[in-house]
C-alpha cells in the first residue's frame, strides 16, 4: 500500500480532496457499492493515517541523507572555485601588462609614422607639381597635343586628373600672355568632359552601377556635372512607362530610380526632385495637354479635367515622400502649372455644361409623355375661378378643365438623374475650384439645379395640376389627381434634401454663401408649398362641392319622411356618398405623409361633417325617417373613423347624438339634451335639430321643451 499511496501523493498537481474520495471508493469497493459501513470507513482511515506516517519518517530520513551528501558537494566545489579565481587573478595581473605594452608601442608607431608623412607629403607634392608642369609644358608648346593618355580611353581616369588641375590652374594664368595654352586646355577639359560623360552613359546602359558611381565622383569635380544628372534622367525616361496611361509607372519608376540614384549622385535628394521635375513638365504635362485639346464635347472634356487632376493630386501625394524642407509645395506649383489653363475658366464650362444637361434631361421628359411645354398664363386662376362663379350661377359649364388623364408630369427617375448630374459636378467643383472660390461656384451650380428641379419640373408640374382640379360643386363625379402629384412632388423635395445637405451644405457652411443657399432653397420652396397648400384647397373644395350638389339632388325627402314604415338602412345618396369618399381617404394616407397627412385628414373631416351637418338640417323627420337618418350618420361615422383625427370622431359623434333628438319621445327630449354628449352644445343647435322633427309643433304645445328653451333663453 506503501508504494501506490507513493505514486498517488507524487501526482503533480496533488488533490487532497480526490485521494480521499479514492480511498473511500476504494472501501466502499470491498463490501459492495449498495452498502456503507462506517466502522470499515473509520478503521481504513486510521490505517492510512499510520501508513502515512510511515512513509513521513522513511521521507524524512531520505532529505537528511540528501541535504549531508549536498553540504559535502557544496565544500569541495566552494574550494574549486577558489582556485579557480586565484588563478583568473593571475591572468588578469597579465593582461593589464600586455596592454601597457602595446600602448606603448603603438605610440611609437604613430610617432614614427608621423614623421614619415612629414618626409614624404613635401616629396609627393613636389613630384605631383613636376608631372603637371611636364604636361603644362606640352600645352604650353605650340602645335597639337601629341600625349596619348588623352587619346587612350584606359587612361581616362588619368587624364581627367591631370586636365581638371590644369584648369583650375589655368583660370589664374594671365589671359594675354597664355591665351592659346588656356584655350587648349579648356579644349581637352571639354573633350576628357565627354568622354567621361559618354562613359557614364554606357555604363548606365549595361546598369554598371559601380562604374557609374566612380564616373559621377569623378566628374562631381567637373563644371559641367549637371549634364551628367541631365543624362541619366534623360536615359532613365526615354522608355515609355505604363503604356497609353503615363501614370501608371511613374511612382515605381521613381522608387527603382531613388535607390540607383542614392548609390550613384553624392546628392540623391536634389538629383530625385529634377528627375520628378522633368517628369511633370515633359511627360505629365504634354500627356494632360493632348488629353484636353479636344473641348468639342464639354462633358467628356470635364470628366477628363477631373479624371487627370485627381490622378495628378494622387500621383503628388505619392510622391511627396521624396521631397524634404524648402521644397514640399514643390509638386503642387508643378500641378498649378499643367492645370491652370483649364481651372481658370473651369466653372464657367461647368455651369454651361449642367444647364446643358440639365435642357436635355427635362426635354427627354417631356417628349416621352408627348407633351409640348406649355407657358402658364399670368390671369390663368383668375380666369378659370371667373368661369367657375358664372357656370354655377347659370348651371352651365363653362370652364375647360384639362386633366391629362391623370399624367401627374413629375418623375423621380427624371429628379434622380438631376440631383445625379449636379453631385457629380458638385464633386468636381469641390476638386478643381480654389479654395476661396469654392463657396461662390457651388452657389452658381445650386442656382442652376433648383432652378430646373423645382422651377422648371416641379413647378409647371403643379401649375398643371391647379389647373387640373375640377371646379367646387361641378356635377359629374370629378377626378381627382392632385393627391398624386403632391406626393411625388414632396419625393423629389425629399431627395433634393438629400443632396442638398451631403454635397452643397458642407461646401458652404461659414461662408457668406451659406445664408445665400438656404435662402435660394428657401424661396424655391416655398413657392411649392405655397402651391400644394393651395391645391389641396381646391380640392377637397372640389370633392365636398360634389358631395354637397350629389347629396342636394340625389336625396329625397320622401327618404326621412316616409308614409309608410320601411327597412331602416341608409339610403342610396348617403351610400354613394360613402362609396365615393372612402378610396379618396385611402389615396390621401397613400400619398400625404408626416405632419402633413394629419392636417390634410382633419381638414377633410372637418368638412366631411359641415356638409353632412348641413345636409341634415335641409329636411324633416319622422320616426322612420329619423331611423334612417341615422343610419346615414352611422354610415358616415364608420368612414369618417378611418381618419384617425379625434377632433373629426367628436364630431360626428355629437352628430349621431343629435340625430337621436329626431327618434326619442317627446317626454324624454329633457334627459337626453341634459346627456354627456350635448350638454356642452350651443342650445340652439340643439333646438334646431329638434324643430325638423315632424311632431314639432304638437310637442311644442307641450311642456317636453320648456327646459330646453328656458335655458336656451338664458
């Protein structure tokens, strides 16, 4: 048992808890897993815990063995090391007399060397001086210079030495007396100049890199070394790169070239800003120029001025990482340059081009609905309300009303297509207009969009529509369309919103322009409003007109006084009425949204209940007919809650309530004008509806109304 509670306790990491679960297990085991005894329970731990003891003190003897046999090692490694750095000792006391040493002979060398130099700099400069006065004496002879080290190309190197000395030694000479001798001498610079330069080439050709580094230190001693960065650039760029699109290779060209031009030019930082240079003022800008020669299509001409700047602006922003201090605006003037033709007088073609487009698009309209722009007649609502007074009073229709059959002429396909058309000149003008002048050319471009969205469209739209709305109290069943052409003309405000806020607003705010474009909108607007406002009017003028002159000819009295009894259902006027006016309801909640549809329903309920309320007050009733009278109201109330005003539902609830006055019995008249829902009436409304009883003046002769007009007298 020893050696498996050793393999237990030497688990890593050791679980008290589990090996007493085990060695419960392990019991409960030996009597059955269904049985328990406590006794067997308590005798196994007792046996354990003497167990463990055990194995305690046979441990405890192990770590004091262990710790004697550490504490010997330990000794005898205590006096190794001891040795170890005596001995390190030693070495170190060796080494420090070494270094003394070689100090000191060191000394001596430089000492020595010094005073070799001293020796031998005056001996090299004297024989230096004599081989230039040597090959100073050939130029001073007369006759050519017949010396082959300026004829053999392995001396180059050579003989631009000794030419580029006697240059600079020659600058000082007098020019009368060696005039010839400078001449040749500024001769053979000239031509050693070449060489070296022609050199430098073909090494640039067969990309000798380290042959090109020697020839441009060389000839950095030259006056004619920018002819060598000349020549590199011009051999670097006479491939074309990236094809018929020259921006496409410029940026990796100019990272392949910086690290060549680091290794080569002793100042790759100037040498990169004239590489970048000549790439601009050569390939950029006679690309950009071919490109935008041809204006005869000014909206192609602007998609490609913008097309280009934007390359450009990128390609600049690329590159700066290769120009440092006084030069960071540097690629900004080189763009300047190439472009400002064309900015000076880009707004003007812009704006052109969008009235342009903006012509097309509203004539493309028009001519898919076959419809010849009309120009709207100043005296045109005066004439037509004219026409509408003498046709009612002479019963005779007179005016001519044009309806186009419902065609509302508002698109927002067409809408879409302007507001697209003016974004894309937004972001153009955001793009290529100065700072400064950006507020006032959005401005020019807005002035334009709302003048043909909502001038040229929207407005001859609702002109159209005015003039299409039948006139109050006509007596044909009059179509209604303008419901149709408010909503799709508040489709397009909320679209032109839109763009307003995400391309016009941001481009304006803080400036003077600001008030000027909220303004503009403004006035355009609420001219729409204004419009719409008075469409509506007329109407639901027209729908209740109709209903007023339906209900005045098509209801009979005979229909609420009859001289028999007959089935209590509304009559046929009130259900044609019903019939007509429910889907005009639907049509306005289909079309009218917001703030809007809650005004447009109450209005219209409002003057649902005056006719109605109107209408009533024309006739009298007996119990049959008040019976029926009431299932009218009902009828009306029914449609009249699709509404959903509170204000309306009120209404023809005191309605229905004095329609009741027509049924009840003369005895009870007292408690139910006294009732929840008439008690707040005017007394003489509710007088009145009592008088078209058919009983009237037998119970006036009564005392059921004394109260009523007691009250009503006060």
């Amino acid at each position: 048992m020893l050696s498996q509670y050793v393999e237990e306790l030497e688990q890593d990491p050791f679980e008290v808890e589990e090996f007493i679960e085990r060695l419960c297990w392990r019991t409960n085991n030996e009597i059955g897993s269904d049985q328990f005894d406590p006794d067997l329970l308590y005798e196994t731990f007792v046996e354990t815990i003497k167990d463990m003891k055990i194995l305690q003190e046979r441990q405890q003897r192990k770590c004091d063995k262990l710790e004697e046999a550490l504490k010997e090692e330990q000794a005898i490694f205590v006096k190794a090391i001891d040795k170890f750095v005596a001995k390190h000792q030693v070495s170190v006391d060796y080494f420090h007399q070494l270094d003394e040493k070689i100090n000191s002979v060191a000394g001596k060398v430089i000492h020595l060397g010094e005073q070799l130099q001293n020796v031998n700099m005056p001996r090299s400069r004297a024989v230096e001086a004599q081989l230039l006065l040597n090959h100073m004496a050939e130029f001073l002879t007369p006759g050519p210079i017949v010396n082959d080290i300026y004829s053999d190309k392995s001396k180059l190197y050579e003989a631009a030495d000794i030419i580029q000395k006697l240059f600079q030694i020659s600058q000082d000479l007098p020019a009368q007396r060696f005039a010839n001798a400078k001449k040749k001498i500024e001769s053979k610079y000239d031509d050693v100049e070449m060489q070296l330069i022609e050199e430098f080439a073909t090494a640039q050709k067969m990309e000798n890199i380290e042959r090109m580094k020697e020839l441009s230190d060389i000839l950095s001693q030259f006056k004619g070394y920018t002819q060598v960065i000349d020549v590199y650039i011009e051999q670097s760029q006479a491939t074309t790169y990236g094809g018929r699109d020259v921006f496409e290779g410029i940026v990796p060209l100019c990272h392949k070239h910086y690290k060549i031009i680091q290794q080569v030019f002793n100042a790759p930082d100037k040498v990169i800003s004239k590489f970048i240079l000549n790439i601009y003022q050569l390939k950029i800008n006679q690309f950009v120029q071919t490109k935008l020669d041809d204006r005869k299509d000014e909206n192609k001409y602007l998609k490609t001025l913008s097309e280009l700047y934007s390359r450009t602006m990128k390609l600049s922003a690329e590159l700066q990482e290769f120009f440092k201090g006084s030069e960071d605006d540097l690629l900004q003037k080189l763009t300047a340059n190439i472009f400002d033709r064309h900015l000076a007088t880009y707004i003007e073609v812009e704006s052109r081009t969008l009235d342009a487009k903006c012509q097309v698009e509203l004539k493309k309209f028009y001519e898919t609905k076959n419809h010849q722009k009309k120009q709207i007649e100043r005296f045109q609502e005066l004439r037509r309300d004219m026409q509408a007074l003498i046709g009612s009073r002479a019963n005779i229709n007179i005016a001519q009303i044009e309806d186009y059959g419902g065609e509302t002429f508002l698109s927002e396909e067409l809408a879409i297509n302007l507001l697209q058309q003016s974004s894309h000149a937004f972001e153009r003008c955001c793009l290529l207009s100065k700072e400064n002048d950006l507020p006032r050319n959005i401005l020019k471009l807005t002035d334009t969009l709302l003048r043909y969205l909502l001038h040229e469209h929207c407005d001859y739209a609702l002109d159209l529509g005015l003039q299409a709305i039948p006139i109050a109290e006509c007596k044909s069943v009059p179509q209604i369309y303008f419901f149709d052409v408010a909503q799709k003309c508040n489709a397009i405000v909320h679209l032109l919103e839109k763009t307003y806020n995400a391309s016009v607003i941001p481009n304006v705010i803080g400036t003077p322009q600001y008030t000027d474009c909220i303004q503009k909108k403004r006035s355009y607007l609420e001219t729409v409003e204004n419009k719409i406002e008075t469409g509506l009017e007329r109407t639901l003028n027209a729908i209740f007109g109709w209903v007023k002159t339906y209900l005045s000819s098509e209801q009979k009295k005979s229909d609420f006084k009859p001289d028999t009894d007959v089935d209590t259902v509304a009559s046929n006027a009130c259900l044609a009425v019903v019939q007509y006016l429910n889907p005009l309801i639907g049509l306005i909640q289909k079309t009218i949204d917001g703030e809007n549809l809650a005004a447009v329903l109450t209005e219209f309920g409002i003057r649902y209940h005056r006719v109605v309320f109107e209408h009533l007050q024309q006739f009298q009733y007996n119990t049959a007919g008040a019976m029926c009278a009431i299932c009218d109201v009902n009828e009306y109330r029914k449609s009249a809650r699709v509404l959903q005003s509170p204000l309306v539902t009120q209404l023809f609830d005191v309605l229905h309530a004095l329609c009741n006055l027509l049924l009840v019995k003369h005895e009870n008249l007292q408690e139910v004008c006294g009732g929840e829902t008439l008690n707040y009436l005017d007394k003489s409304v509710v007088m009145n509806f009592i008088q078209l009883r058919s009983d009237y003046k037998t119970i006036k002769i009564s005392n059921s109304l004394k109260g009523i007009s007691d009250q009503r007298m006060v």
